[in-house]
C-alpha cells in the first residue's frame, strides 16, 4: 500500500502517527481518504473550495506531483507521498514542535488555528522607532510570533525613556535602543528574525526600507516623519498602523489601507512648528504608549489574518483621564495630494522643510550663552537677571540660583516686570522654550538679550550637577 509521509505539524490530526498507509489509484484519492477518515486535517489540506492549499505541496517519492499530473498523478503500492508545507520563497513555514507548543492558544483558536499562526510566522512588519509606542509593539508582536520583525531607530537608551519604554531596562542605559529592543525579543522568541535599521527614516532611505515588509507600525513622535512614513506607505501600498500619544491622550488608526484614508486625508498640512509640544516638552502618562501600542500591535496582527473589522476609516481618541474612547469617522479626501484621485505628490519630498523645522543639532544663535560662561559672570558679580521660563511645578524639581520664574504663557502680561536698561539671560529645562522667550522679548523692543543654550541641562552637565537633569 503507498506510504504517505505526515510533517509535524499536522500529525497532531492523524493521532500522532508521522506515516499512514491508505490505498488508491491517484494522489488526489489518496488525500482525499486520508482526510476523511481524519476530518479536522481535512482544512488544513484543502481550501473551502476543496482546492489544495497553496501551501502544501506534494511529492510522489522525490518528485512534486506539479511536475508530474498534479492530483491525477498514479500512485504505486511502493511509492512515499510527502506532505510539505512550504512558503513561496521555498523556506520551510512549518511549525516545530516547540512553536506548537508555544503557540497553543493561538492554535486552538479557529480565527487564527495553524494557518492564520504560519501567517504570522511568514509576515514582515516593521516598526518606526523603538521608544513609548515601539516598546509594546516589538514585544507583543514578537511573542505572537510575528516571524521577521524590522526596527528602525538611531536613539540610545536614557534614563528619561525607562518611565514608559518598557523593552528597554537599567542596565541598558547608553546602549544602542535596536540592541536592547532586539535582545529583549529575541528573548522573548527566538524564533523571530529582527532586523536592525539604524538610521534616521529619510526621503531618500524610505522607500528601499519599507519596500520589504508587509504592514508599517508608526510609533514616531515628530511631524516630518509622520508625514514621511505616510506618503512612503501611500506611494507603497502598504498599510500604515498609526498611533500617536500626548500627555493623557492617544489616538490610532490604519492609513493607506486599499480604499481608506491617509494621513494627509485627516491632516493634510503640519501644524506651525511649535504649536504641538512633543512628549519631551509637555510630557506623556507613563502607562499610555502601552496602551495605544497595544492597539497598534493588535490590528497588525489583524491584518495579518485577515480577522474582524481593521480599525480603517475610524480614529479611535483614548483619554486617560475621563478612562474614554472616542470613535470619529474618517474619509478618504478625493483631493488628497497623495492618496486623492489626482495625486499631486508621487515621490517623497523634503519633509523637514513641509513641516518648517530644521533638523536637530541646529547651531549657536547670536542670542546664545554657554552655562559656563553664565556662571562665570555670576561669580564675578556682574549684574543681570536671570529669567526661567518654565512652569511652577518644573520649578519644584530644581532651579538655578537667583532666577526669577515668568512661564513663558505669561511673559506678555507680566513683561512690564522686566526692565530693557537690564541685562536679561533666560533659560529653561533644554533652551527651545527660552528661545521663544528671547524672540518675544526682542519683538518687545529688548536689546540686551540672552538664551541659556541647553538651559537646565546644559546647567548640570557643565556646570553643577547636583542640578536634577529631568
Ligand atoms: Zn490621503
């Protein structure tokens, strides 16, 4: 009697045997008794249609019956038919025993089952940024067994991240964020492939790295990559899985998904530079990216199978503090530049330049002050008033000596508190805030003006550190 070979997988539907004797003429009436005298491997086999799955492919000995007469192809009593499941790249997709194993409750479930969890297995998502939102994201996606993970980040790990960026630990402080991230998934599963992008996402790189995976998670903080990652996603055909986090609230949704909305299509242009605070200036709820990353992580997986209703067409608005969820409907902009029905953007552009920032590390402003230099006229006596423009409760963290609080919300109403005859250094936690302190001061008919460069930080790394950088 022919001889059918069963592959690991799937012999947990045929009692466990790794071989099963069964006579016919054909290959097709051979699998068609083996399944029917094992029903659940039937599925597993063969499509609705009872088409055999893509999947699987057969061989008689050691030829594949596509090269022979496919399910018609004549079967000898000596002859071994195998069953190996295979992806299209040639690579083997089965599970072993240990990702069964591992995998179970993924498993036992029919919305994922053996084929939605070798989907899993043979999908390629990639993760902007690896901080708040990329940390529940690597870690989940790789437990689900999200079989080839990319990361793009060009960020080391600092104290300031360890409050919400959960794969990265202490003893991780100064290494590289893909280090860290990719030790902590690889931990998790080592099943997985994690790439290692580390660079900046550019208009130039975009495209080449995107190119390779199936879903794009978005967890940037910064408008020009938001938009970055949108267009590339759009111009791609990718879906974009978009999260974003502020304080106490967060939004998600899918972008660029066949017949939805982008990003352009909800915001079509940036805000002016400054108006929106990012988490570093105005801070964000520790706990928040976790939730909203989970978000993220779960309609990639979604997607992935091909399960329940993709969060598409929908910006779901979560705020922490009332515990709410919000839904609102969004649109596809017919006259949206780049998803629109007559597309004006079709390559990537200079996105720095859209949103109207420079990038970081711009240089010294003729208005600047190095924090040496401030202690410096300090100790000497010189007279000046030293202005911090910071909020009270950042006031309560740590100070400069012999500075004067005016937040910088106030300086309009309270700058009649301030003499021009006098010398006037402001200063904040970073620099940023006290340059638009200086820019209003000098609007204000002020002369004698200056930013502390780097401010409080500035201030403990050069000049005192028993100054709590924060
Ligand atoms: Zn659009």
């Amino acid at each position: 009697m022919p001889k059918i070979l069963i592959p690991t997988p799937l012999r947990q539907y045929v009692e466990k045997q790794d071989s099963v004797e069964i006579d016919g003429a054909t290959v097709g009436e051979l699998l068609d008794k083996l399944s029917g005298a094992y029903p659940d491997l039937r599925r597993h086999l063969f499509s609705d249609e009872g088409k055999l799955r893509s999947f699987v492919n057969i061989y008689v000995n050691d030829e594949d019956i596509r090269y022979l007469g496919r399910e018609a192809t004549a079967v000898q009593p000596a002859d071994t038919i195998s069953i190996v499941p295979s992806v299209a790249g040639g690579a083997s997709a089965a599970l072993s025993h240990e990702e069964i194993l591992r995998y179970s409750r993924h498993l036992i479930m029919p919305e994922v089952g053996m084929d939605g969890q070798l989907k899993l297995k043979q999908a390629k998502v990639l993760l902007i940024g690896a901080g708040g939102l990329g940390s529940p994201l690597a870690l989940y996606l790789a437990a689900a067994g999200v079989g080839r993970i990319g990361l793009v980040d060009f960020d080391v790990v600092d104290v300031t991240n360890l409050q919400r960026q959960i794969i990265h630990g202490t003893s991780d402080v100064g290494r590289k964020k893909l280090d860290s991230a990719a030790e902590a998934m690889l931990e998790i599963n080592p099943n997985i492939q994690v790439d290692r992008h580390e660079t900046a996402l550019s208009s130039e790189n975009a495209l080449h790295i995107l190119r390779d995976y199936d879903v794009i998670v978005d967890g940037t903080d910064n408008f020009p990559t938001r938009y970055l990652v949108n267009d590339a996603c759009v111009l791609l055909g990718k879906p974009n899985v978009y999260g974003s986090i502020f304080r106490f609230e967060g939004q998600a949704t899918v972008f660029a998904y066949p017949g939805g909305p982008c990003y352009r299509c909800l915001y079509a242009e940036p805000p002016p530079p400054g108006l929106v605070p990012s988490c570093a200036e105005g801070g964000v709820l520790g706990i928040l990216p976790g939730l909203i990353g989970t978000v993220q992580a779960t309609e990639t997986v979604k997607l992935i199978l091909g399960i329940g209703q993709p969060l598409v067409g929908r910006l779901l608005l979560y705020d922490a503090l009332s515990m709410r969820i919000r839904e609102l409907k969004l649109r596809r902009d017919p006259e949206c530049p780049v998803c629109g029905d007559h597309p004006t953007i079709r390559e990537l552009i200079d996105y720095h330049q859209f949103c109207g920032v420079t990038p970081e590390e711009a240089g010294p402003t003729e208005w600047d002050i190095e924090a040496p230099d401030v202690k410096t006229r300090m100790d000497r006596g010189d007279r000046f008033v030293l202005v911090d423009v910071r909020e009270p409760h950042e006031y309560q963290i740590c100070r400069l000596p012999n500075s004067r609080l005016i937040p910088l919300g106030d300086l309009p109403k309270r700058v009649n508190e301030l003499d021009t005859a006098e010398e006037i250094i402001a200063h904040c936690r970073s620099g940023v805030r006290s340059a638009k302190a200086i820019d209003f001061l000098r609007k204000a008919g002020f002369r004698k003006l200056r930013n502390l460069r780097g401010g409080i930080l500035a201030w403990s790394d050069k000049v005192d550190p028993r100054v709590p950088k924060y």
